[in-house]
C-alpha cells in the first residue's frame, strides 16, 4: 500500500538558529588515523595498512583460511574497520548466502593499482586504474592527491534472482547522525577493462549505456535520500581519474541530511541474462563528514523582500526532519513576502516529500491568498538524481484552472523521439510556461500537481525525479493609500474608510476597504 504523507505548514513558524558544525576527513592513511584504538587484527600504527588484503583475491582477510575453495566449508571472516575519534565511519562485510565473505559484497582497504587492461580480470579486484601507466602496476601513491591508501567497494543487488540480497554499507559507529558532503571516486582497472573490452560473462559499453553508483542514506530504517553518481561521463568516456562525488552539489532538489547508515548498489543496463553483468567495483578515497548540532535539525524560516522586482514573492520548500529521538517529521521553510493567512498542504506517495520515483505523484495546495491577488510568475527548482535518467511535469491551477506548466528530463537521455521539456544536468530554476497571458486572478488557492512522468523510448530511463523551491510571484490589485503594513495586521472583520481610517459601525451607501478590497455598503 502506498504512503500518503501530509504536511501542514504555517509561513510564520518560531524557528531555532544552526550552532558551529565540525567536519573530519576519511583518508585511510595510517599517519591520521587518531582512534588510539587496535582494529580487529590487534594493530595500531599501520592502522588501514593492515586491512589490505594479499593476494588481491584469495586472501585471508577478505576470504578467510578456505580462500574460497568450494571443496572447503565456507567460513566467515570478520573484516570489519572504524574510524574512532575521526569521522566515526564504520564497515563491516554483509552476510550474503550465510556468511560474511568479500565474494558477498563489502568495502576492503587497498593500495594496489594498475594502469594494465590485461590485468583487468578478478585477481586484481582491488587495483585502481591508472591510465598514465599503461604497462605498470604497483602499490601506493595513487589515492587521491598521491596518497597511498583508499577503499575498493564491491557488491550490487537487483531484481534478477541472482545477487546478493544485502548491499554493502557504512554506519556511523557512535550511533549519531552525520552529513556525508563528499567523497572521491575512481575507476578500477577490472571495471575498466570490462566496461571497454568486456569478457567472457559481458559485453563491452555501447555508445549510450550507463553504470552508475547509487547511495541511499537513511536515519534508522528511514530512507531520506538517493545520490548518483555516473562512473561513465554524458559523453561516453568512462571515468579514469579521481572525481569529486559532491553530496550538497543538488542541496535543493535532492537535500543532504544528517544520516546514520548508507547503503552503495550499482546499476547498468548491460546485462547478461542474468542481471548486472559488469564487475560491481569502484574505489573511493577522502571522505569528508560534518558533525551537526541538534539544532540544524529543525525548520529555518525568514521573511525577505524580493531583490530585483516591483512585485511581491515568496517560495516554500518541503523537507524531512528528524527529532532527538531520530523520528521523521516534515517541514516547510518559507521566505519572502508570505501573506499573512497563508497555508500548504504536500500530500505525496513517496517516502521522501521532495523526491518521487517512476510513476509516483504528489500534490501541493497554497491557500490563504486574498481576494485581489494577481499571478504574475511561478517557478520552481526541480532536477534529477541521475543524469541518466527521470523525467518530471508540474501543472498549476489556479482556483481550479489549469494555467500553466512545467517539464523536465535527464540530460544523459539520449534517443528520445517524444518531447519531455527541458533538459536539466542535475537541477535547474524552470520558470513556468502560462498558456494565457499574465497576471492570472487568483482568490482562493494555488495547486501543483506534480508527476514523475513514463519515459516510454526505454524502460532503464525511468528514475527518480526531485522537487525543490517553489516560488510564487504576485501583486495585489485595489491598494487604496491604506499602508501596507496596516494592512497586514487589518483582521477579517475590520472596515476601514479610503483614507486608511477604521470604521466601527459603518454606515449604509459609504465605500469601505474590507480584506483589501473596496465595497458599498447597502
């Protein structure tokens, strides 16, 4: 059964200011880690450097004593690592098919890299590739910056039948919750190679294929939020240098929360029958986290004057929150000229009130707006988590007419034959198309009815989609020299005479300013 989730929000909310937050970088190199504690093979000065398994596959560390011989009872091994007193990152191997091997997926320490495609095969599974060194291999010095250590991810799930069931993931080992603003990602030489070349169990990349890294983040067992990142780039080349996987790039349409678990899948369109057919690796290197105060945690709301325009504007955003006790609240953050009375209501069938997967909808409801206001302008921020794939469409009524709309698409899409709107990267501001000319009367209410449109060319394009900013641009018709600040505290029952002054029993035949708006009292 779908959740409908409904929020309520008040433009005038009290809200609480942020406190001083403190980052901590990830490198996996043994001179910072500052734990002070042993991992679990008892060491301490070579902290991470100890983790890396030898061979690449096959070793005790990843494999355990069978080294995965079938002809052995599997046993589980026990690698785990925390980074205490840094970042508080914490990995351990999933249990996948009874154990917990790194043939079911996990996140091991490596320093091995390989600028060899004939190395690309599953012996070198932890070496990063590096293009400049076409016929050498070695270990250290090809982290990101030259640093010698990074972690090497393996491990994917899909609908198949055939993978793994439980994803890799890192929490954080305190139990509190933390940004994860960036990392650094790269390309490792078995991918590499399989992604150009393919293999005995794939084939090799077309022209418009895509692999992408997908990360869920969650508080508790709450899903907040879906990141992408695209290990081919929009024009085919396959990722080979470190790139920075920025998680606050898309801060509207796809916000960075505080969490306390991700999880790392992969996804590609090759596949061999038996789903993802490309060697589910990536590395990763320099992890940044941000430590947040509770406060930051809670709504932010201001009042501010449009910049650049004679009219009147306010936006409102949707977003989830959480209480000391990590139970999900929604809120709305509003700023610029609100009116007084105003409201919204966000009913949606998604998990997370500003993002909406294939074929999900969602409903925005302003109200509060009074008699004599005129539309001018709508705009909104919206995007897509991927760029290789979603396509989204907001139509806006207002007082029950549809007036004007919006669409958008992935820009990876490629061989589209159908008209999905505009093409965005990741996030854009659309400003709204009117099918009549402005400004639009509006008396009672704004609606947006919001879509995660069907991409019908191929079914792989079917992604999320992200909502961020809604902005509302307006006058009010019939200002009769009544100052707008009196105005704004004028109560429903009050009339007032053309020269601003209030009324308390007004007389038969007398003009009158009521909500803003002239009458004749008869």
């Amino acid at each position: 059964m779908k959740k409908f989730l409904t929020f309520m929000a008040l433009c005038l909310a009290a809200v609480a200011s942020a406190f001083a937050q403190s980052s901590a970088i990830l490198t996996f190199e043994d001179s910072n880690y500052v734990g002070g504690v042993e991992n679990y093979l008892h060491h301490t000065s070579d902290f991470w450097s100890s983790l890396i398994d030898s061979p690449q596959y096959g070793g005790d560390l990843l494999y355990g004593e069978n080294h995965g011989d079938t002809a052995v009872v599997y046993t589980s091994t026990n690698y785990k690592w925390y980074d205490k007193g840094n970042t508080y990152l914490y990995h351990e191997l999933p249990e996948n098919y009874g154990v917990t091997m790194y043939w079911g997926g996990g996140h091991a320490i490596s320093n091995y890299w390989d600028g060899n495609l004939s190395h690309g095969d599953y012996l070198h599974q932890l070496s990063v590739y590096v293009p400049d060194s076409i016929s050498s291999s070695g270990q250290g010095g090809q982290g990101h910056n030259g640093s010698d250590n990074f972690c090497v991810h393996f491990g994917y799930s899909d609908n198949s039948g055939y993978s793994a069931p439980n994803l890799p993931y890192v929490t954080f080992g305190d139990g509190t919750a933390r940004y994860i603003d960036s990392m650094w990602i790269n390309n490792t030489v078995y991918m590499v190679n399989c992604m150009l070349n393919g293999n005995s169990l794939t084939t090799p990349l077309s022209d418009d294929d895509y692999v992408d890294i997908i990360a869920k983040g969650y508080d508790g067992n709450t899903l907040l939020f879906t990141k992408t990142f695209p290990l081919v780039n929009d024009d085919g080349t396959v990722v080979t240098t470190w790139t920075k996987w920025d998680w606050n790039e898309d801060n509207i349409t796809n916000p960075n929360q505080p969490i306390t678990k991700v999880t790392f899948n992969m996804e590609s369109e090759v596949n061999n029958g038996y789903g993802f057919s490309l060697p589910a690796y990536f590395a990763y290197d320099d992890v940044t986290v941000r430590t947040p105060s509770l406060n930051n945690r809670m709504a932010k709301a201001s009042r501010k004057k449009a910049e650049e325009s004679n009219d009147k504007y306010f936006s409102v955003i949707v977003k989830t929150a959480f209480d000391d006790d990590h139970n999900q609240y929604f809120y709305g953050e509003t700023e610029g000229d609100v009116p007084d009375d105003f409201e919204f209501e966000y009913v949606s069938e998604s998990t997370m009130p500003n993002q909406l997967e294939a074929g999900q909808k969602a409903t925005m409801t302003m109200t509060g707006l009074s008699e004599g206001t005129k539309i001018t302008a709508l705009k909104a921020a919206v995007g897509t988590p991927s760029t290789r794939g979603g396509a989204g469409k907001i139509i806006a009524a207002i007082d029950g007419t549809d007036v004007a709309d919006i669409a958008w698409y992935a820009s990876g899409m490629k061989n589209l034959t159908n008209d999905y709107g505009t093409s965005v990267s990741s996030s854009a501001e659309l400003d709204f198309n009117f099918y009549e000319s402005t400004p639009v009367d509006c008396n009672e209410k704004i609606e947006l009815k919001i879509e995660n449109v069907n991409v019908s060319e191929k079914e792989s394009y079917n992604k999320a989609i992200s909502i961020g900013k809604i902005f509302v641009y307006y006058n009010i018709d019939g200002t009769t020299g009544i100052d707008e600040q009196v105005n704004a505290k004028v109560k429903s029952s009050d009339y007032y005479t053309l020269q601003g002054v209030r009324v308390a029993q007004p007389t038969k035949g007398g003009i009158y300013v009521k909500n803003g708006k002239k009458m004749l009292m008869k």
